[in-house]
C-alpha cells in the first residue's frame, strides 16, 4: 500500500464530491501516473505511460480534458516546455521549486535556491508590490545535449 498516494487520492475524492461530481477511474489513473512519476509528463508522454504501465487505453483527448480540469482546480500544474502548446505536468508541488527546462531535449530539472527567492521578494518590493506568487522557468540546454 502507498499511503502518501492513498491519501493525495482520498484528497482528490473529497473535491470531487465537493464539487459536486463523479469521480472517474481515468481521472485516477492519470493521477496516479503523474504521482508516481519522478518526471514532469506532456500529455502524450502521460497517455503512452498508462498504455504500458496501467493497461489502459485511455484515449489522448481524455487525458488533454482530465489534465486541463485538474489543472483548473490546482491538482496538477504545468510547465511551458517549448512553444504556446508545449507543456509537461506534474502533481502540484507542496513544497515550492523552480524549473530549468533543456530547449532540445525538454528535460525538466526542479532546483530551489533561497537566495534567488529573496531577492524576488526585494524586486516585488522595490517596484512597490507584495509578492503573493510566482513561477520561475529557466530556459537552457542540458549538458547531455551541448555535446
């Protein structure tokens, strides 16, 4: 049993009551892919993931629908990996990081640095805002694609 993942679900479970919906096997199982998952996923990464790993054949177009739905209600969230229709997704993050993203490869490190987080708290200040969130990608290629 994955009690950190039984617990994310019976979570999931609550908001969709709450919502005032049914629950669906495809939208668990697309949790369930995403949660296990070390890597930030696009959709058609996600979609041949359950095909191999969870025998199913939930089509592309239900996981582009059940992944802007969890988005919208902040289960998941996304990174831009490339162009405007280019993203990966991953569980929304408990803890706070930042993303650097390969251009060649889209490989997507998460790397959190306290000092760079202060100093957007310093710049936020300086041009007389209160910063409440933010989302930092970095742009780059990885060292396995410069050679």
């Amino acid at each position: 049993m994955d009690k950190k993942f039984d617990k994310f679900i019976n979570n999931f479970r609550v908001l969709i009551k709450d919502l005032g919906l049914k629950n669906s096997t495809q939208r668990e199982i697309i949790l369930k892919a995403l949660f296990h998952s070390k890597a930030h996923l696009s959709a058609e990464e996600l979609s041949t993931l359950i095909k191999k790993e969870y025998d199913s054949s939930i089509g592309i177009a239900t996981v582009y629908r059940v992944l802007s739905f969890l988005e919208d209600h902040k289960v998941v969230s996304s990174i831009n990996i490339g162009n405007a229709n280019s993203k990966a997704y991953e569980i929304n993050p408990s803890d706070h990081h930042d993303h650097i993203v390969c251009t060649k490869c889209k490989k997507v490190l998460e790397f959190f640095n306290p000092d760079l987080e202060k100093l957007q708290v310093e710049i936020a200040n300086k041009n007389g805002f209160k910063l409440i969130d933010h989302d930092m990608i970095l742009y780059g290629i990885c060292a396995g694609c410069k050679k």
